[in-house]
C-alpha cells in the first residue's frame, strides 16, 4: 500500500485508528497502531470519567487526562498521534487547546461543523501549530 501524506506526515501504513470513546482509545492502543506505522488516535470523550472529580469537574478531569494520554502516547512511539474531539461537546475548546498543547499530530473533528476553530487562536499563532486537523463527517443526499 502506498504512504498517505498529509502536510510533513508521512504516514507509512494508510490506516487510521478509529477513535472509540470513554476510555477504550487511549494511549496503549494509539501507540501500538502508530508503531505499526498507521495513525494511533486517542479519543477524548469522556476520556476523564475514571477520574475522582470527574462528577464534580469533568471539564478539567478530561483536560488533565487528556494531557496525560498524549503524553504517554508520544513516550511509546515515534509514530503519528491522533485526537477525536467531538464539536457537539460542551468543552470542545478546551480538549483542542489540551490536545495541540500536548503535541497531537492531528485532530479529528467530528459531530458538527468545526466553525468556531478558526477563532480559536489569531492567525500568527495558527502559522505556528504544526497539529493537522481533519474534519470528518458525512453528507446525507435523499430524494423527494
């Protein structure tokens, strides 16, 4: 198969882990897949509810354990990192800022259109991050 190339990533195996959420895509299986040479991809829904104050905070439960998957991700494997972030989610700004901070290589967005993704950071800033962001989504053609 050939390499799928998105901006400076090569990606060896042209396979992107599905970002299956609370708690089943973390880090072990993200590294694994990009050691294999595809896309190891962490999903950030409900990514803190094994946390203590997850009841009472999830917001910062999702953001600390979110850092922290990246982290031990980026720890196994040289390979490529991706993050699913659901836009329908009310602390979507948030886990994009944790993800990009914590040096994901993509994030997948889904669930809504990404509209407020440009005005999350001014342009100077956005010529700087290096994380690649994919939309993903589907469009529905019906007939009357």
């Amino acid at each position: 198969m050939p390499e799928l190339h998105i901006g400076d990533l090569n990606i060896m195996r042209p396979i992107i882990q599905g970002g299956m959420g609370v708690g089943v895509s973390l880090s072990g299986l993200a590294a694994a897949v990009a050691n294999e040479g595809g896309v190891g991809v962490i999903s950030s829904a409900g990514v803190g509810m094994l946390e203590a104050d997850f009841e009472k905070n999830f917001k910062e439960a999702n953001r600390r354990v979110l850092q922290r998957e990246i982290k031990r991700a980026k720890e196994k494997t040289d390979g490529i990192i991706g993050v699913n972030i659901l836009v329908a989610i009310s602390d979507f700004v948030d886990l994009l800022k944790t993800a990009v901070t914590a040096g994901a290589d993509m994030l997948f967005l889904g669930a809504g259109l990404p509209l407020k993704v440009p005005a999350i950071w001014p342009p100077d800033v956005w010529k700087k991050i290096k994380t690649k962001i994919v939309p993903i989504g589907r469009i529905v053609f019906s007939q009357i």
